[in-house]
C-alpha cells in the first residue's frame, strides 16, 4: 500500500513514523486513515489541519473546505488516481500547491477491463451465464443468445488519450475494420497506428458500431453522451463507459437502452459511485455495470501507491515530483 511504501522509504530517511493521512516535513510525521472505507468528511477535516502534505483517493473531495481547513501549511497533494475531478483544482492552484497524480500505470490495466466490458456486453455474457444458473438454458437455439461481434466492425473512441490508444492496440486484432476517434483536438501522431480518422462527435455516433468512452472528465465532456448522441447511434451499437460516470447521461442512456434505441451498454463507472441498487440500470439485462475496477490489479494498484508515495515525499522535500500535474 502507499502507507507501507511512505512507511519504507521514512525508515530509509530514519525518521520517526506513525502512518499517513498527512505528513509533516520537519521529521515526517505520518498519520493514517487506517481503512479501505472512505474517511468520513469530519476526519478528514480535522486530521488534514496544520500539515504539510496530503495523500488521497479518488474517493476523497478535496475542496475549499478541505484547503481551508488544512491552512497554509499544506504545500503538496498525492492523489492515488489518474484522473482528478476530485480536485478542486483552481483553488489548489490560487494557494499554490504542488499535485502528484499516477498516469501511465493503470493505461493497460485499465485497457484490458475496457475491451472485457465490450465484450461482455456485446456478446452478452453475464445475461448467458445466468442462464446457466437458472435453467434459462434449455437446448441449443439459432438465435438464443446472439450478440454482435468485433470483426468488420466500426469502433469509435471518445478520447484519443493513452487509455484510448491502448483499447484501440487491443481491439485491432479483432478484426476492426474501422477505427474513429473525436476529442478536443486531432492527434494524427497518434492515430497513424490505426489510422483512426479524427471526426465530430456527431458523426462518431451515427458511424460507430462500438462506442468507447476514454476521456478526462471536463465541463466540456460532462453529459456528453446525452439524448441526443444515443438518437445518432445505431440501433445495434453498444456504448462502453471507462471513463468517468459523469460523461454520460445516465438518464437519457436508460431510456436509450429500454427503448431500444441502441443495443447495449457497459460501464465500469457510474454516478454516483457506489451505485444505488435500486438503480433503474441495474434492472436492464442489456446494461453490464462493474464497480469501477479498471485498475485493479495487484501490480497496477501497488505500482500506483508506490508512485503516489514517491510524488508525496519528493514534493515534501522540494524536489520534482515523478509524476506532478501541471496546474
């Protein structure tokens, strides 16, 4: 875990140790939330006041309230995630404080998990496996089951980023015959390797027989998979979220989904996170949702704690971060 690694590297510096939730320069002082539960809003507030340093997840909001309560000392926050929509960034940024966060690491793990929860959902697999389980398999029949397949198809990524390169690297083999790609600008350096086309979002849509959702989320990709982009869709698509629950219209994508308008849909994040079970998707046979595990795997997972430990220390002592996120 990150402790453990903070924990390792501070005997390295010999200085005395407690465990973190956030750390004193002048002998690193660590105190930690010693649970896999997120720490409660109070404890939050009261153990980050007066430190220097702050490592968190992505569960934790760290907002105004948070800094405010933190003070001026707080000079360095280690963010175990890659993406920080968590982070309230243009206050951390106006207090300049310095952001650690762990790209790169989670891009194949994450990759994988993507290129499971299509197939999942295009070939129906939790629907057929509970089949299984529940009688619903009784003789071999031409159309029972049938989904739709990777070959000859069109796949569309929204986000063109390093996930995204990597689901497209995975995909390929599959016999795609198309790859198309939208995003905030065109990336030809990156799509030569698929020769993926750079288009609007609209035509992404209407185009795509696989949609893949890859992006950071922004006020700009917020809801951008809405009620109008599922009318475009086809009725045989199916849309993968491994993103960020909130580019998606969970809404306007029920409606899409019972009524038919496009095929299926997978997401590995929701909002919120956990997702209510009484939630109108998890109802739907069609909608494959998974508890936002894209990066776990043991190597990811102890990879991202000892590069978010790494960031910690090495912003406490004034140094460059591995991995610092430029504000």
């Amino acid at each position: 875990s990150a402790a453990a690694v903070i924990e390792r590297r501070c005997r390295t510096f010999r200085v005395p140790v407690h465990r973190w939730l956030a750390c004193a320069t002048q002998d690193i002082t660590i105190q930690q939330w010693d649970s896999d539960e997120p720490i409660p809003r109070s404890e939050l507030l009261a153990g980050v006041a007066g430190k220097h340093g702050l490592l968190c997840l992505l569960s934790e909001r760290i907002d105004k309230e948070v800094l405010d309560a933190a003070g001026s000392n707080l000079k360095i926050i280690s963010t175990l995630s890659v993406g920080v929509d968590h982070l309230a960034l243009e206050e951390i940024k106006k207090r300049g404080i310095r952001v650690g966060y762990t790209p790169d690491i989670l891009t194949d793990a994450t990759a994988e998990l993507s290129v499971a929860l299509l197939l999942a959902a295009c070939r129906r697999l939790p629907e057929s496996a509970e089949a299984v389980k529940n009688g619903g398999w009784t003789t071999w029949k031409p159309l029972w089951m049938c989904g739709y397949g990777l070959s000859d198809s069109t796949v569309g990524i929204i986000g063109l980023g390093r996930i995204g390169q990597a689901v497209a690297r995975r995909l390929k083999p599959f016999g795609v015959k198309k790859f198309l790609y939208t995003g905030s600008r065109p990336k030809p350096e990156s799509a030569v390797e698929f020769q993926a086309d750079f288009v609007p979002l609209t035509k992404l849509a209407e185009e795509s027989d696989f949609v893949v959702v890859t992006c950071s989320l922004t006020p700009d990709t917020k809801g951008m998979c809405d009620k109008d982009f599922f009318s475009r869709m086809k009725k045989t698509s199916v849309l993968i979220n491994t993103s960020r629950g909130a580019v998606v219209n969970q809404e306007d994508l029920y409606q899409a989904l019972v009524s038919g308008q496009i095929a299926a849909a997978g997401l590995d994040v929701t909002t919120p996170e956990p997702l209510p079970t009484d939630h109108p998707l998890l109802s739907l046979k069609n909608c494959v949702i998974l508890p936002h595990i894209g990066s776990a795997t043991y190597a990811t997972r102890s990879a991202m704690s000892v590069l978010a430990a790494n960031n910690l220390l090495a912003g406490l002592k004034g140094e460059s971060m591995p991995n610092e996120l430029q504000l």
